[in-house]
C-alpha cells in the first residue's frame, strides 16, 4: 500500500503568513526600546482597573486569534500595569531593572531555545564562559564549578544540598535524613535571608536545622554567639556542618565578617556558604570591594545577576570550589541520559548533573551579551554608583529633622523613616506605612518596609541602573510631604 503523506492534513505552530509576523516583531520590537527609553516619564506603578482584572480572569481560549490581535491586548491591558521595577525611582525589596540588550538577548536565546541540560553545543560552552568569569568576579579559582539558576533562593539551595551531602558523613543522597546519627544543624545570622531557611525546609533539616545567630549593634553576626553556639549544639550531641555568611543581609545590607566566618570554618571543619545575593557584586566595586574580602574564601557563594548586576530577570548563580563535591551532590545518569562520545550527546560536563532541572533555559546568553556589552569594569563602577547614592540619601535623611536613620547603611540599603516628636511610636508606625502605601499609588517613588527594632520603617535597597541623585531628593522631598500631610 503507498503511503500517502500528502493528503494528511498535518497543522504547525509557526506562522502561514511569515511576512506579515516579521512586520509585528519589528513593531513590537520598537514598542519595546520605547517603553524602556520613555519609563522615565510615566507614573512607576498604577492600580489595575477592575475591567482589566475581570479580562485577566477570563477562561482558556479554545480557538486561536490572531497574533496582532493578542498583541494588543497585551498592550492594553498587561503593559500599563508593570510592578514598576524597571522604573528609575524603584527600591524595593531587592530587585533589578534589566536592560536593553539583555531584553534583546531574551529574544534571541529564546529563538535558538536549547535545553542546557547538557550535550554538546555552543549555548552550553556559553554557560561555561559565563561562570568562569563570574567566578574571577568573586574570587573563586578557575577550577571551581558553578551553574546558572533562577535566583538567590535556588542559588541558596543549591549550595546548601552540596554542603549538607558532602558534609553528612554517610550517603544521605541513598538513605535521607532519616538515617542522620544526629541532627545536622546550620549556623546563619538572625538577619539571613528567609531562602536560607526555606532551604533547610527542603532538605529535610526541618526550620529547627537553622541555628540563628545573634547580631551586633550593625546588624552583623556576633561572631562570638557563633562560636558558643557550635560549641554548645556538639556538646547536645548535635551536628554543625555549615554556616552561612552574609555579603549582605537583605534588610540592612549589613555584611558579616567573611573573614572571622572562613577562620570558625577551617578550625570547626564546617562548610563555609556565602549568601551574597546582592553583595557578592561589591566584590567588582572600585572604592568598596574590601567590604567583601572573605568570600573568596567559601566552599559556595550563591548570588543573583538579575540584582546588581542588572539582568533581565531570572538569573541566579552557584559557585561551589569543589567540582567533585558539586557534582557528587546532584549526578544521575540513567541510560537515556548517558553521555555519547560524539554527536549532540557528547560532552563531559552537563549542567544538568549539577543542579535541580534537567531542561533548562538559556539564561547565559543574556549574561553573556550583557557582559560583553559593557564589561566588568563599567558594572564594577554602576554598582559603586548605587553604594553612592546609597551614602547620599543617608545623608540627606541625617540632614532632615524630620527623617531619622533607622540603621547603619554601610552598603545600598538605606532603611528610615518619619518622625514627629509629638507623637508615639504606634502613629509613627501607621504614619510611615501610609506614606509607602501614597507614595507607590501616586506612582511617584518604591521603597519597600522592613520593621527594625519593633518600628515599621521604609526601606531602599538600590540596585537600579537608571536612579540619579535627583531621584532621591524628590524621594525624601515626597516622604515629609506626605508625612506632614498625614499627620496633620
Ligand atoms: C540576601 C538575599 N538572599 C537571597 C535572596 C533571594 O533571592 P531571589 O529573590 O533571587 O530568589 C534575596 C532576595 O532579595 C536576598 O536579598
């Protein structure tokens, strides 16, 4: 019987008309680069209208539309609302802006979209030209290993699941932690980052596998209090295995004593991990990479590039010194995944077999692009701008009576608030959040909160590439504005 594949009505997802798609990426393309270029001018944030919401709700489309069409409802109803971290007054939380290029490189490695879960192919020796620069950027060796991830939290469990299986002493990887001779505790400060902790959750060290560490009056790790409490948990008959240093905390950015850390380390034989989200990025800083010395000492750092270094969002990174250790932690090679000694199978080292996912995106390339666009030493000088601008809007808040500094701000986290002598810390608290909650809906400026010694504060975590000094000033000009307003 003759095949007849010709009468078989077979569909594809690309388009029938490739001309008439050409003509739409090339307009959403430029609609883009003006959205970025022009985000200076609109409000950062707006409150979505109910109709937008009620479109956002509707169910499954069955039938397709087309393309321009579902453009354009992007335009109207997606585009208008964005959270507003891209925007030049944004600090909140710890975000990043992202950048031309790197939107740019989103769309091209999203074009060539390989799994970098391994084999042989240039995306994946992207990854590794990547890493071997991050890890110059941080001190590591070029021996090291590392892998690209999602963010600080996957970067933070990454290197904790190294530390806990190359450190529990028998094959926790077969036998789980069910079969731990005694409890495996990790050492971090009372102000790490709640990933730190997540992270425990996950590996089955449960929040009680945390031991939280005292801070000093700058929100550092008391060093002492760590080396008590290690001793102290073996005396229980408890397990220490690692200790989480902080290049810097996320609520102050307050960076621990990398050094003192690396020192406890070595004589306690524990597994030194850094938590250098944001922080790790200082280490490229012209006027301040000495407040990170110590990192370079870590057996793994994890840290962001969509934080201070800019990138589009997601991309994190692990760095791990021992490539054994890395690699022992999370290798699995069932037969469908063995490597091949030629062809698209080959190649020795798969990324998949250092981390979570199997498939993977390709996040290197925007990496990649970005770097070469405007390398190490122009990030090195926009991360000491936000520490900059970190130290001016300090001092404009210390020259203001009526602003007062909530903590020390060594870094680009400036954390304050309004103060009216007249009334009592419960008003100052209610006040100072409904001067955020104006300041985000009049679109005019993001800080986020944190609370400080019981007192609700805002918070500027400055990781922006398009802030300039003016931003703050109308910042603080806008907070006694409204805290005056509200108060009266
Ligand atoms: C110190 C610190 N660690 C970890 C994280 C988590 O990183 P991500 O949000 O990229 O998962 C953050 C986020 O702000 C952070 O500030």
């Amino acid at each position: 019987m003759a095949l007849e594949s010709t009468k078989i009505a077979e569909e594809s997802l690309d388009p029938e008309d490739w001309e008439s798609m050409r003509a739409l990426g090339h307009r959403m393309v430029d609609d883009m680069l003006t959205y970025l270029q022009t985000v200076r001018e609109r409000p950062l944030w707006q409150p979505m209208p109910e109709d937008v919401r009620s479109f956002l709700g509707e169910a499954a489309p069955q039938e397709g539309a087309p393309p321009e069409q579902v453009y354009e409802q992007f335009k109207q109803n997606i585009l208008p609302y964005p959270m507003g971290n891209i925007h030049p007054r944004f600090w909140g939380w710890v975000m990043g802006t992202g950048t031309p290029f790197g939107m740019l490189a989103e769309m091209a490695a999203a074009t060539m979209n390989p799994n970098m879960g391994g084999g042989d192919h240039a995306a994946n020796e992207v990854e590794k030209q990547v890493l071997s620069w991050l890890k110059e950027m941080v001190g590591f060796p070029g021996d090291a290993s590392g892998l690209l991830v999602s963010g600080g939290s996957m970067a933070n469990l990454v290197g904790l699941t190294v530390a806990r299986n190359t450190m529990a002493g028998y094959n926790i990887r077969k036998e789980g932690v069910a079969a731990a001779p005694k409890p495996m505790r990790i050492y971090a400060s009372e102000e790490t980052h709640s990933s730190v902790q997540k992270a425990a959750e996950l590996l089955g060290l449960g929040s009680d596998g945390v031991h939280k560490i005292p801070v000093n009056k700058d929100y550092e790790i008391e060093v002492e209090a760590l080396k008590a409490a290690i001793a102290a948990d073996r005396a229980a008959g408890l397990q220490p295995f690692c200790v989480v240093g902080n290049a810097a905390t996320v609520n102050t950015g307050a960076v621990d004593d990398l050094n003192a850390l690396a020192d406890i380390c070595k004589s306690e034989k524990l597994w030194y991990h850094v938590d250098g989200a944001f922080g790790a990025c200082v280490a490229i800083a012209p006027r301040s990479k000495s407040m990170v010395k110590g990192m370079e000492r870590a057996d793994s750092v994890a840290f962001d590039l969509h934080k201070w270094l800019y990138m589009p969002f997601e991309i994190g990174c692990t760095l791990v010194r021992s490539e054994e250790a890395h690699r022992r932690a999370f290798s699995l090679s069932p037969d469908y995944l063995v490597h091949m000694p030629r062809g698209i199978a080959a190649g020795t080292s798969w990324f998949s077999e250092y981390g979570v996912q199997l498939t993977r995106g390709f996040r290197a390339l925007k990496a990649w692009m970005s770097f070469k666009e405007h390398g190490f030493a122009k990030y090195g000088r926009m991360i000491q701008q936000n520490i900059d601008q970190g130290k001016y809007l300090a001092d404009l808040v210390e020259a203001a009576p009526e602003l007062e500094l909530s903590a020390p701000a060594p870094l680009n986290i400036v954390c304050f608030r309004y103060v009216d002598a007249s009334k009592d810390d419960a008003a100052l608290d209610e006040a100072n959040r409904e001067i955020m909650m104006r300041l985000q809906e009049e679109g005019i400026a993001a800080p986020s909160y944190t609370t400080l010694n019981g007192r609700f504060v805002l918070r500027a975590a400055i990781t922006n590439q398009r802030s300039r000094r003016e931003d703050f000033d109308l910042l603080v000009r806008e907070v006694i504005r409204l805290g005056k307003e509200i108060l009266s």
